[in-house]
C-alpha cells in the first residue's frame, strides 16, 4: 500500500499536488519578506496606484501577484481587505 493510495484519481493527486506546492511557495515568500521587514499581500488587496508606485521589485507571482509592504503602508481599507482574505483562506485550509 503506497501513500498515494487515498486519492481516488491521478487528477485529485495532481490538484492536491499543486496546492501543496503553491502554499509552500507563498510561505517561503512569507519568510523572506519578514526576513526584510515586510509583509506579503496579495495584489487583490492593493489599489492598482499601490501596486505600479511599489513596482517590480517588491512583487512575487505564485500562481497569482503578492506584493511585499510594510505594515506602515498599508491604509485601513487595503489592511481590512487582507484581514478578509486571510480569513477566507482559514475556510478553505481547513
């Protein structure tokens, strides 16, 4: 009996899979943004001026756009979006 003999299909794997390697990719974004003072936000939660004045060189795409921003300049609106969407995420990695 393999490990691999609890997903019914090839396809449940595959996506399993990918999930698996999408969150460990975002949390070693996560990592390495604390590591520089910073906090990893999607770029849903940013307004579209926020993401073209921090640029390229504070972006990361995994399988969609994070930006790297410190806690200060966040406003209320963008930090209340973020909440939201960590908790939507609790919902779905239960």
């Amino acid at each position: 009996m393999t490990k691999f003999s609890s997903f019914s299909t090839f396809n449940i794997f595959a996506k399993a899979m990918q999930q698996h390697y999408k969150l460990s990719s975002v949390a070693a974004a996560e990592e390495a943004a604390e590591a520089f003072g910073y906090v990893l936000v999607p770029a849903t939660c940013l307004s579209w001026r926020k993401r073209n004045r921090l640029g390229e060189t504070r972006r990361v795409r995994i399988h969609e756009s994070f930006y790297a921003v410190r806690n200060d300049e966040l406003t209320d609106l963008e930090r209340n979006k973020f909440v939201e969407y960590c908790e939507n995420l609790k919902g779905v990695c239960k």
